[in-house]
C-alpha cells in the first residue's frame, strides 16, 4: 500500500491553482475594436461629425458613418428654387447628385455648376423632365475660356411640372476605365438654377418682336466680350427680329448653344441696315470655327437678326440661345463705298510713281454688280490683283479687271482661290492717267449681302 505521504502529494496535484498570479503572456493583445476604423459609430445621419458638411451620412445597418450624401437619386432628390445656389461634394467617387425644381410652362433658365478645385473635378450637369428622360446636358462650357471645367446648361421649361438636374464628375460620367473617378474634399461645388431674364445676365426676347420695327435691341457692344441671348418660338411660325449695332471694320459673330435639349431647329437670317438685303441665313450655329456666324461689317448702322425654326413649328419646347461677340476694326481696315460702279468709282489713295498697296473689304451686293476703285497711273508702272478668303465661308468667285484711261478692258483675270496666286500680276501699264481695277463676279446673275471679297491691290514703279 502507498504511504500516507505519497497520499496527500498525490491529492494535492488535483486540486486546482487557487490565488495564483494571471499570466502576463497576454499583455500583448489589442483591446476590443471601438469602431474607430470602420467608421464613427451613429444612430442616425447627424451623429456623424461632417454631415452638416455633405460628406458623410449614416449606414444605418452598419450604425457608422461613411463618405456620402442623401441626394443619389430622383427620390432623394434635393429641392432647387429659382435664382438660388446650393453647396455639395461629389463623395464618394462616382457620386451622382440630384436635384429638383418646379418650373413654369415657358420659363427660360440657366444651371450652373462650379467647381472649387477644378483640377481635381469637372462637372457635368445632365437636365431630365419628370420621368428622368434627359432633356440636355452640359459638360465644358468652353465658349468662355475663363470656366471650363465648369457647366453651363441653357434650356427652358417645356411645361409645368417637375424637373430634375443631376451633377456628377465628368470622369464618372465618361466612365473611362484609364481615368477612374475620385471623390472627397477636394470635390466641393456649386450649383445654380438661375431664370433668364431675371438674376442669371442672360436676357430674354420679349413678344412683341414679330417684325423688324418691334426688333429687340441687343446690346453687342463692348469688343471681345461674349453676349448671350435666349427667346422662344411660341407657336408655329413665331418669328424673332433682333437689332444690332454695327461700325464699319468690326467683325460680328453669332454662335448657337448645343445641347439645349430644344425641339427646334433655330434658323437666323442676317440682314443689313437697308432691312431688307440678306447676308446669310445660318442654321444649326453652334461653338465651332466651322459652325459660327461670321459677318465683315461694310457699313455703319444696325444688322437685322431674324430668328426662326427652320421646321416651321412652334411651342414651349421650342427654345434658342445665342452668343454674340465682336472684334474690333483694324485700323487699317478699309471697305467699298457704294455707289462705286462705273459711273462713281472710288479712290485707293495711291500715289502715281510711288510703291503702295491697300487691301480692300467689299461685297458682290447684287447680280451684275461691279466695284470700280481708281488711282492715277504713269505708264511703266505694275499692278497686281491678289485676293483673300474673309473668313466668313463665302462662295464669291471674283474677277479682277484692269481698265485703261480710255474706258477699256487693258487685262482680267479671274481669282483661283489659292491666296498665294494674284488674279492679276504685274501688268506694266502703257499710258499715263486715270486707271481702274473693277471686282465682279464670274456669275453675272450671283449676288447678295454676303457675297464678300477681300482684295490687295498693288501699285510698283
């Protein structure tokens, strides 16, 4: 049998540890996760810290806060007044907000967005009618160089109703794989909804203007600064007349809004001061080089813009905007007087015996027009005829006629088009006195307020 020694040591070792000191082995282990990397812990969207700011919300089944907003669709949609303003971001990335307002039938707006770092976002501003379907958008506003990548959306309100924009970043937009989109506090913005006529600078057509006597005065003014007008063709057939001011030597140019969501198709005619001859009818200008209006101005007084739809049809989804712009004369700028036909030649200013050139602006103005511009030659002396495109896309095919001190036709020449080939080159004149160089059109029956020439007209001993 066991000793009773051997008894009580083995009773001991089943007893448990009782009062023993812990082990310090777990000293080393983390705390319990307070949240703090998964967000701050909330029961609704105002406990988190930067809510009031438009950068965090509630994730109410997670109960932390994250990046974001409540704006992220039509049903969340944030209400817009007229001629109001309202600060967001966009966060997180790829982060669309939304907007609504309540337009009247006729109403004619403008909404902006503006960013305030934009290097890290540019805008895109998407105007929807009450059942989401787009009606226009904007991306770069790059008309004025000033605010691109900002957004400036021109529309109107085709009924009464409900409306909605949506703002989002353009990479978002684009959804461009090699240029994914970011979000966060470097992607605050602005947005406006502002009615023309009213706060937003842009004026507006008003009725009546349906002839040349009600035309609205529009101020283009000051030189190369960008003008914008808005009008709506109110029913079928509505017309617009508008008048602008003009001086002899200045460029005027006019420029359509893509992307205005419009049912129409605006059509202007330019017509000049007489109220009657046109220059040119543009349809579908827009903010291209190709696609603009561009007008050499002859004459001092006041063109004529008559607006249209070029379909014929009218109504509330039937809107125009317009820029207009100037340059100013150069101040060697000179143009035809008329009447400078055969009977009433003008003058170059040319002194006989001496080198000199003068560039002439003139115009084709009717069919079997002709510009006769005079100087004093001494035989021996060598005219040459070079012309120019003006830049305005004319189709003018002009001729260049020498005419000697007897009435006759000493040489012509016909224009190729190429700048760089004279229609005329130095033809040695044979006598001394009074010569011409007469501009006609190769068509006899073409004519009109836009059929513009440039021309230089050399004199050399």
């Amino acid at each position: 049998m066991p000793s009773l020694r051997r008894l009580l040591f083995l009773l001991l070792l089943a007893l448990p540890l009782v009062g023993c000191p812990e082990s310090n082995d777990d000293d080393s282990v983390a705390p319990p996760d307070d949240d703090d990397d998964d967000g701050e812990s909330c029961d609704e969207d105002t406990d988190c810290n930067r809510f009031d700011d438009g950068l965090e919300i509630c994730d109410l089944a997670a109960a932390v806060c994250i990046e974001g907003d409540r704006n992220n669709s039509r049903d969340e949609s944030q209400l817009l007044a007229y001629d109001s303003t309202a600060s967001l971001y966009i966060a997180p990335a790829g982060d669309v907000d939304w907007f609504r307002f309540n337009g009247t039938e006729g109403d004619m707006l403008l909404i902006s967005t503006t960013a305030e770092e934009p290097n890290a976002l540019d805008t895109v501003v998407v105007y929807m009618d009450s059942q989401g379907n787009q009606i226009g958008f904007n991306d770069d506003f790059d008309r004025v160089g000033s605010i691109p990548p900002d957004s400036r959306l021109y529309v109107g309100v085709p009924s009464t109703g409900t409306f909605y924009i949506s703002v989002q970043d353009r990479r978002s937009w684009a959804n461009d794989p090699n240029d994914p989109p970011d979000g966060g506090d470097d992607f605050e913005y602005s947005v406006t909804l502002a009615r023309a006529g009213a706060g937003s600078n842009v004026p507006v057509v008003s009725e009546p203007n349906d002839s040349l006597g009600e035309a609205y005065d529009w101020g283009v003014e000051q030189y190369s600064v960008n003008y914008s007008l808005g009008g709506q063709f109110e029913s079928a057939g509505d017309q617009d007349f508008v008048r602008i001011p003009v001086l002899t030597g200045e460029i005027l140019r006019l420029y359509g809004f893509p992307n205005t969501g419009t049912s129409a198709r605006p059509a202007v005619t330019v017509l000049m001061p007489d109220q009657v001859t046109p220059i040119r009818r543009y349809t579908g200008l827009n903010w291209t080089a190709e696609g603009r209006a561009y007008l050499p101005v002859l004459e001092d007084g006041d063109y004529y813009l008559q607006i249209e739809d070029d379909n014929g049809t009218g109504g509330f989804d039937h809107w125009f905007y317009m820029h207009g712009a100037k340059n100013e004369p150069a101040e060697d700028f000179v143009a035809e007087v008329e009447p400078n036909d055969s009977e009433n030649p003008g003058s170059l200013g040319f002194v006989s015996a001496t080198a000199g050139n003068t560039t002439i602006w003139g115009r084709i103005g009717a069919p079997a027009d002709e510009d006769h511009f005079s100087f004093e030659g001494n035989a021996g002396e060598r005219v040459t005829v070079f012309f120019d495109v003006s830049g305005h896309g004319e189709t003018t095919n002009p001729v260049a006629s020498l005419i000697g001190p007897d009435g006759e036709v000493f040489a012509t020449g016909t224009w190729s088009g190429d700048p760089k080939v004279p229609a005329l080159q130095l033809e040695t004149l044979d006598v001394s006195g009074a010569w011409r160089v007469m501009i006609s059109e190769e068509d006899p029956l073409v004519g009109g307020g836009g059929k513009y020439y440039v021309t230089t007209i050399t004199l050399a001993p």
